[in-house]
C-alpha cells in the first residue's frame, strides 16, 4: 500500500494514548503514522475500519507533544515508511549537520521559531486563518530558515510586524499573505532580528505588505 492522509477530528495531549480520526484508510495494528514531527505506532487493539486508534510512541526519539484537531496524520506500514534512497557516504571528516524541526499549525496561533542552529519548516493544515503570527528572530538564529507550506487553499496571513525587511526602501513590512493555492510556501531566512525572503515563494500570489 501506500502512505494514507487523514486528520485528526479531536485534539490530543501528552499522555493521551487514544485518538479519532476523519477516516480509517491505512489504519491497521503495527502500522506507523507520523503528526507533525512525531511518530507513532497503531496499537494491537485497534479494530478494523474505526476511527478511534489506541497508539504508542515510536521509538525513535521523537518527543510527546500535543496536536490540535484539524491536525495532517499520515500512516502506512513500515515499508511505506521505509528509506526509498540510497544512503549517503559518510565523509572521512564528517561535520554535523543542520537539524529540522517540523511543526504543523491548523488554527490561529504563533508560528514556532527555528531551535538556535537549526531550520524549522512550519506546516499549515487547517482552514483559512487571519491570526497567524510570526516573532522576530534572536540574534543567535542568524543564518537559520523557518519555510512556511500551505497545505490548503485558503489565503492565510501571518502577521510579522516591523520583522520582514523590505530590503531597499529600509521600512519592515507587516504581513504575509498566502494565495488560496494548495503547496505554496515561503522560505525566510533570520537576519540580525529580521526575516528576509530567502527564496521566492513557490506557488505565486503571495503579497507581502
């Protein structure tokens, strides 16, 4: 089979070892399923076709964390999960490369900002939002990328005021306003306390004002 995308129909805390889903496709005990940046595995209990899917953490080394309803769940069994790639060499002098931090965002909140060192990708699954925010970066993210991906179309606005740099006329913009396009996105790059477009939104639409 297949990876399988459903979402989340009821919120989820830490410590919770149950959720609902929009739809059963994929769903099977021993199949594994990723929200967000977290995996985890179906539970032996799970019956066939429901919604209702007993869960535990996957060993590795992903951190419990809360998902809101409205949250992408995607499942498959182990292969689907599998690396489909050959692997890469590693260097005779191997450097430690950047990490990433996936959240997702599926209602009116504040966009996480990349881990000191390190990139963020924020995921937007929910319906339109108006209530998006974005921080101005610390000093020490400089050089770090927060990617910003629409997964619905709807024209969502993050406001981000006085931290997007225009660049040549020296004043800041305030908001950034999505196309009602499916997979659009932005990258912005952390700059002495400001974001800067780092590369150009894919998808097109985008107005930055």
């Amino acid at each position: 089979m297949a990876l399988t995308n459903t979402t989340l129909s009821a919120a989820i805390a830490i410590g919770d070892i149950k959720m609902t889903v929009a739809a059963a496709t994929g769903f099977a005990a021993g199949n594994i399923f990723r929200i967000g940046d977290e995996t985890f595995t179906v539970g032996k209990g799970y019956v066939a076709s429901s919604t209702t899917v007993p869960f535990s953490i996957f060993k590795d080394g992903t951190v419990r964390d809360a998902h809101a309803s409205g949250a992408q769940v995607t499942v498959g069994t182990s292969l689907d999960w599998a690396q489909s790639t050959t692997p890469q060499t590693n260097s005779a002098f191997p450097i430690a490369g950047r990490g990433r931090v996936i959240t997702e965002i599926s209602a009116d909140g504040a966009i996480s900002l990349p881990p000191s060192g390190n990139d963020a990708l924020c995921v937007i699954s929910g319906t339109a939002h108006t209530g998006l925010t974005l921080a101005a970066p610390t000093k020490d993210l400089n050089g770090c990328k927060l990617g910003i991906l629409d997964l619905t179309a709807a024209a969502h606005v993050v406001t981000a005021t006085a931290l997007i740099d225009t660049g040549a006329s020296g004043s800041p913009f305030s908001t950034i306003t999505f196309p009602a396009i499916p997979g659009a996105s932005i990258t912005l790059l952390a700059q002495n306390g400001l974001w800067n477009a780092a590369a150009i939104p894919s998808g097109g639409g985008f107005v930055i004002s």
